[in-house]
C-alpha cells in the first residue's frame, strides 16, 4: 500500500512539474513562479530562447492597441457611398452573369 502511495505522489509530483514546463512564452519572463524555476533547475523545463534578429525587426515595437473583449469598437469615419436604384440593378446584374458564369465552369445548370 505504501508503495502505491509513494508513486501517486511521485506521478503526481512529475505531472505538477510537466504543467509549469507547459507555460506560454509571457509566463516563462525573468518574472516566472519559483516552481518554474525548480522545473527548470530539474530539467523538465526549458527557458525559451532568444528570437532571431530577423523576428524580432518584423515585430512592431511599442505596445499594440487590442480591444478588449465585449467593447463595441468605433464607427468607420468614412461612410460608404449609397448606389443609385440603376447603380443597384447594374451591380446585381453583373453578380447574376458572375453567378451563371462560376456555375457553369462547375458543371451545375444555373
């Protein structure tokens, strides 16, 4: 029984080590948790290494601008330009030659 227990905590204690040696690129930072460190320091971790110079020039510099999940962003400031009801009919039209033109070249009757 003992023997048992001793491998659960020692399987156990592995798969806690092999989750830290899992973690994103931010969390492997200078700043990391000490049981990283003692992944690393045991050897089931690995500290990612240093991009190449051409990465790193292809990345932008600064912080980016994302927006945050569940905001509404900015209506465009350029509005788009309404058609004309002949404009409107000219567009369809040339959709609906587009339409028979690709249905043909797949061999379906439109």
């Amino acid at each position: 029984m003992r023997f048992v227990l001793k491998h659960a905590i020692l399987i156990a204690s592995l798969s806690l080590l092999a989750a830290c040696a899992t973690t994103s690129h931010e969390q492997a930072s200078e700043n990391s948790s000490p049981l990283r460190a003692m992944a690393v320091w045991a050897g089931f971790a690995t500290n990612p290494p240093e991009a190449a110079d051409f990465v790193k020039a292809s990345r932008p510099q600064g912080n980016l601008d994302y927006l945050p999940v569940g905001v509404t962003p900015a209506e465009p400031t350029v509005k788009a330009k309404k058609l004309t009801p002949a404009e409107l009919k000219a567009l369809e039209d040339e959709l609906e030659v587009s339409r028979q033109k690709n249905a043909t070249a797949a061999g379906v009757t439109p």
